[in-house]
C-alpha cells in the first residue's frame, strides 16, 4: 500500500499564506499609522500657524498703539493730564547727527574687536621680521 503525503505540502502552503496575510497586513497597518501621524502634524502646523497669525495681529495693534502715544501733542496732553511738569528741549541742547546714529554707535562698540585682530597681525607680522 503506497501512502502519498500531502498534509506536509497544505501544512507549508497555509504557513506560507499566513506568514503573506500576516505582512500584507503589517504593511496596510503601517501605511494606516503613517497617514494618521501625517494627518496629526498637519493639524499641529495649522494651529500652530493661526497662534502666530494671532500673535502676529496682536503685535501689529500694539505697534500701532504705541506710534499713536509717541506723537508730540499726545506726550504734552500727557504731561497736562498727569501733571508731571516736562519742559520741550531747548533749541541749543538739540543736536543733530548727519549719520544714522544706530550704526554709529554699533562701529563704536565694535571698534575694539577690529582694532584687536588688527593689532594682533602686525604684531605676528612685526614678530616674524
């Protein structure tokens, strides 16, 4: 009596089938996950984006309000309201800076750090002659 085996050949192809389902369907979970991470960061950067939009347009009223106090007639109705007693300058204590008075002050403070590395070449140049 011959005996065939095919239990061993079913037995391996519903193994193989499984093991096929069971990557399919980590790769479908995956993908899912993906999408819901990719969903999840967009709806972050939205919120994100509108918070600074806010704070953009809160910042911009600010601004606004603050140029709306510098103004000459508001500080001296200011000054009239709070009695503080503030005088305008004299004419003689103006003076007037024909440069931008931000950069001059900026190369001022910076002078020391250029006036250093040059002073340290001429001394290497001075050093090797």
């Amino acid at each position: 009596m011959k005996t065939t085996d095919t239990h061993a050949f079913v037995n391996q192809f519903l193994v193989w089938l499984l093991v096929t389902f069971c990557f399919s369907g980590s790769i479908g979970l995956g993908t899912v996950w993906m999408r819901h991470q990719i969903s999840v960061t967009a709806n972050s950067n939205r919120k994100l984006e509108a918070r600074i939009a806010d704070l953009q347009r809160h910042l911009d009223e600010t601004s606004t309000a603050i140029e709306g106090e510098k103004g000459s007639d508001v500080l001296r109705r200011r000054n009239a309201e709070w009695h503080l007693g503030l005088m305008a300058p004299a004419e003689t204590h103006l003076v007037q800076m024909p440069e931008d008075p931000v950069l001059r002050l900026a190369q001022r403070q910076n002078r020391d750090l250029f006036n250093d590395r040059v002073a340290a070449v001429s001394f290497q140049i001075a050093a090797k002659n």
